[in-house]
C-alpha cells in the first residue's frame, strides 16, 4: 500500500504501535521479540501485535523480510520521510524556498564582493575595457 501522511499519522496514534516502532528503530527485530517487548508493557496477544505490524506495514512505516520462517522487521526510511516533510510543511510553510534564497544570497553576495574588486573611474563607470 502506498505511504501517506494520513495513513502514518492514524497509525501512529496507537501507544502499541508507538512502541512496536521504538523497539524497530534499534534494528531489525523479529516478530517474536517484537510480541516480547509488547507484552513486556502491556498485556496484549500475540494475534494483536501482527495486527499492529499490519497496520504499520500499510501505513509504510515498518518493512518486513522473511528469513526462514521467522519475519523480520525494520523502519522504513520513506515513512518517516513522509512524515517528517508533512510535519516540516506544517511548521515551517516557507521551507522549500530555503535553499533557492540560498542560492540568491550567495549571488548578491558574489556579485557586491566583484563590483568592491573593480575599480571605479570618477564618472561611476568601469574602469575595464568593454
């Protein structure tokens, strides 16, 4: 399923899955010592800590592989991304203008350091040949 802010936020809205992603974001995890940790915090069935990871793996937050038969899971890097740029366009709506400016102000700043390198006559122009 494909990854969208509404998606990722629904899930993460659930302490359990909260959790499932602290404990994922140490390294990949298998599902076993997921369902271990959970249980460590909360009483909660094996059943429905995979019900979790579905939902997070729909969401395009956690990555699984099998190996065998055991599942191993793993953050995905393009959730948070999509996360992080939602979150950063709220709180900072200006943002994707930031390095253009940059690169503006790196301009305007080389073009005052050459007309200072240039000398001037006493009529303000050039002293360069044309």
């Amino acid at each position: 399923m494909s990854a969208s802010p509404a998606r990722i936020f629904e899930a993460l809205g659930d302490p359990v899955r909260r959790r499932i992603l602290e404990v994922v974001a140490t390294g990949e995890q298998p599902a076993g010592a997921l369902v271990d940790s959970v249980r460590a915090h909360t009483p909660i069935s094996q059943p429905a800590v995979s019900q979790h990871l579905k939902v997070l793996r729909d969401a395009g937050l956690v990555t699984v592989r099998a190996e065998g038969t055991r599942r191993l899971y793993a953050l995905a890097p393009s959730g948070l991304d999509i996360a992080r740029a939602w979150l950063t366009h709220l709180a900072e709506p200006l943002a994707p203008f930031t390095q253009p400016l940059d690169a503006l102000a790196t301009e305007v700043a080389r073009g005052k350091r050459e007309r200072r390198a240039t000398p001037r006559t006493h009529s303000g122009e050039d002293a360069r040949p044309a």
